[in-house]
C-alpha cells in the first residue's frame, strides 16, 4: 500500500508536481546567510520579505506583553477582534486609501495571513473545477491558494507581446474567459495585485476602471490585492533611478473610484490585504479580507473564519502598532525611503553590469532579464520555453550563495527572468548582487560543470 493509498484524491493531488517557490524557499532558509554567523550562507533575494524596518519593529513591539496571561485563551472572533478591525479600518485604509465611503471595521474579515485570505475568498465563490482569471506573470503564491484546498482552477492570461499595464490586455482576458467557458470551466473571479507582484507597478485609474467593466460585462468577482499599496516607493527615488520613471501612475486603490457602481456591480468588488509586506511582518501570519458591498460574502468567510483564527500574540502586538497613527505615518515613510535606497542600489548595479529591467516604482522586488547569460548551447530550446537553462542559472546562484527567484515561479513563459527582492540592507544587497552577477557569468560560460 501507497502512502497515497490513504488520502483523500484533493490531498494526493496536492503531491503531484513541484512547487518552484517553495522549494526555493526551503533551500534559502536552511542555510541563512548572517555576515558573522554564517558568511557562506545564502543571501535571500527571492523572497518577498522586507528586512528594512526591523529594529524600529523591535522597538515599537518592546513594550507589549508577551506572556500577558489573557493571551493564553481564545482571542474575541475568529474573524478578528473589532478593535483591531477598527485599527486597520481607520489607521490604514481610511487614512491611505482614500476610499470614497470610509470603511469600517465590520467590512473585514481578518484571517491567519493574506494566503489564506485568498485560499477562504476561492472557497466561498468557487465550487471545485471553477476558474480564476489571472494574467501572467502573477505571484506564484495565487496558485495554491486558488488550487490546494477549494480545487479551483487557475486561468492564466499570457500576456506576452501585450502590454500588462496597457488596456490592450482586456480583450486578451475576454478571450481567455469565453475559451474557459467553450471548455466547460465557469469563471467565477478575477485576481489582481495592484501594486503588481511581480512586475513592481500600478495600475492606471484608466485600467483599474476597464479591469471593473470588465468583471461586470462576465458576471465575476474582482479581488484588487493591495497588500503592497504603502510600499510605493518612487517619490524617494533619486538620480537616475527617478528619470526613468516619467510616466508613473501613484498607487491607486480600487476603493477611492468614485461611483464604482457605473462600471462594476459593488458586490462583486472586494480587498485582499495584510501585514506582511508594508508593514513587514511575514511571520506574524495576518490577512483581510475588505469586502465593503457584499455581506453574503464576508457571512461565508466568516463561516470558516475558525480555521485561519490568527494567534492572540499576534493580534495584541499588531493593535499596539495599528493603535497609532503616528507610528504608522513615520514607520510606512521611513520604510518608503529605505526600498528607494535599496532599490536605486540595485538599479546601478543592474545598468553597470547591462541588465535589462523593468523599472518598478513599489513592491519589494525588480524584474530583471537574465537571457544574456544563457549558455548559447541552451539558446534555441529556451526560445523554444524550455526551462533548463533558467534552472542551471538559478542553481548558479545558490552554489554562490545567493537565491533569485526564477520566472516560472510566476507562470512567465519566457524563459530567463527573475525577480530580485532587493529589500534588503544595502551591505547584504552589495554581497547578492555580486553573488548572481558572478554566477550568471560563470553559468553562461560553462552548463556542463553545473550539470555535474
Ligand atoms: C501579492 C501577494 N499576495 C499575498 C501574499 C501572501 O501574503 P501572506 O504572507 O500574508 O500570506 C503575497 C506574498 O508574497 C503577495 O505577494
């Protein structure tokens, strides 16, 4: 007997095929680089986690009691305590956002991370071999929170030779919903990350009024996930990292658009957004869900809520940090002027070695072209999309002691791309970008000693 044997098929099918972004996760995090502790280690410039703002966080955490005893017990709701709710409702979206209503705390459902936000928002408008609309490149992470648990199918939207932030991209989508449809696959919502992962942009109000008119001519849900709206950076740019960013839209969020009823439904718009990205707290494990229009919807997220229920810890040490605005204004700016220095570092470095990128102007990471360090042996199969030699620069790199992470973790199809998280001290980010410059020249010198 199978080990397979004894699991349900949804389980079984979970263990077939690879997960490229954890698995890179994993290799990174066993052998974490530390200047003094471990200087062979490996530096993480693949993951989406920001490092700039830990020793204000310890301080702002210092004075909460840990082992406060009411901490032990049950928090007030799975879904979250309202004050929390009322936290994020008046100190991080009405002050942010400029939504056109201002949102209350009774709007949201909190949850165990922005993961399982999306992961229960599949379970409650899906039902298993229903689809989601998604454009590459997208966050990886979508995958198996559409996937894993409600078996909802991705639809991915190849974008290639469209213009992602352009509104050519709406009759790509309209194809890819009526071929869905031909198929058999009911689509049930489209999902976005405004700031965009990975691309590091926005979107215009322009296009972020199409994608609404869009979700409301097919009858689908519209999920804007903003979890990156305070890490816009680009007014903290200097030098040449801010002229090459003429024409940049500010961070939009779906929530400031006046009369949001002429283009979309409003129950079918709804937030994602959470803790790990502008305020740096992948750890801490806190996610929303910001449905202002639609009651049913936050009713079934509540239904579940039980099983995402965030740690009593958690949700006192992040109502000390929501509590005050002032903390939040000087840390999200602070912050804000950190990503710009790290990311203008980054970008000198990239032209100095003639890397092609696109520019960003928020997130935490860049999206760089790498094709120039394909072994020419491999050239033609990658034109082709076949992805050995985006693996054989990518192992580079970790025998380099440095982890990227690769264009198929965002179902781009184009072979040799990465995205690179530069939020990072500028001391370690110096020490990464030397690692992968140096391997990817090594890698494209020689594929054979690699495959040894
Ligand atoms: C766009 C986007 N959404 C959601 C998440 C998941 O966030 P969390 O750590 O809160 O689960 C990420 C993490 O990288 C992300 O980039």
């Amino acid at each position: 007997m199978t080990i397979q044997n004894n699991l349900s098929s949804r389980a079984a099918e979970n263990l077939t095929g690879s997960n490229v972004m954890l698995e890179g996760v994993i290799k990174a995090n066993s052998d974490k680089f530390d200047f003094k502790a471990n200087p062979n280690g490996i530096i993480n410039l693949g993951v989406a986690e920001n490092q700039l703002m830990t020793a204000e966080l310890r301080d702002i955490f210092s004075s909460v009691d840990t082992a406060d005893t009411k901490l032990f017990g049950y928090g007030e709701s799975p879904s979250g305590s309202r004050l929390l709710r009322s936290h994020f409702a008046n100190n991080v979206f009405n002050r942010y956002f400029k939504p056109v209503e201002p949102v209350m705390g009774e709007q949201m459902v909190l949850t165990a991370g922005c993961s399982a936000t999306v992961d229960n928002f599949t379970f409650c408008v899906c039902d298993p071999g229903d689809g989601i609309l998604i454009t590459t490149p997208f966050y990886g992470g979508f995958n198996t929170d559409i996937m894993a648990k409600s078996k909802a199918k991705v639809v991915a939207v190849h974008l290639e030779g469209v213009n992602p932030f352009g509104l050519e991209q709406i009759q790509v989508m309209q194809e890819a919903v009526d071929n869905a449809r031909l198929e058999g696959t009911r689509v049930r919502a489209f999902v976005l990350s405004n700031p965009h992962n990975p691309l590091g942009r926005t979107f215009s109000r322009e296009l972020i009024i199409a994608f609404l008119r869009f979700a409301s001519k097919n009858n689908i849900h519209i999920l804007f996930d903003e979890i990156y709206a305070l890490s816009v950076f680009d007014y903290a740019l200097t030098g040449l990292a801010k002229e090459e960013q003429p024409d940049n839209n500010p961070f939009i969020s779906v929530l400031s658009i006046p009369n949001i009823e002429q283009y979309c439904e409003k129950e079918l718009v709804h937030v994602a957004y959470g803790m790990s990205k502008d305020f740096c707290l992948n750890g801490f494990r806190c996610g929303v869900l910001l449905s202002p229009w639609n009651n049913e919807l936050l009713d079934a997220m509540r239904s579940i809520a039980v099983f995402t229920w965030m740690a009593s810890t958690t949700e006192a040490m992040l109502t000390k940090l929501l509590g005050d605005p002032n903390i939040i204004e000087v840390f999200t700016k602070t912050n804000q002027a950190r990503l710009a220095e790290s990311y203008t570092y980054t970008v000198h470095t990239l032209r100095e070695h003639n890397i092609p990128y696109l520019p960003a102007q928020g997130g935490h990471f860049i999206w760089i072209d790498l094709r120039q360090y394909i072994p020419s042996s491999l050239i033609g199969a990658s034109q082709a999309g076949e992805r050995t030699a985006e693996y054989l620069v990518w192992r580079a790199m970790l025998k380099e002691g440095v982890y990227v992470n690769l264009g198929e973790a965002f179902s781009e199809r184009l072979v040799g791309f990465f995205r690179l998280s530069f939020s990072v001290p500028v001391p370690m980010l110096k020490l990464g970008l030397e690692r992968m410059i140096k391997a990817c020249q090594w890698a494209s010198l020689s594929d054979n000693e690699l495959n040894r």
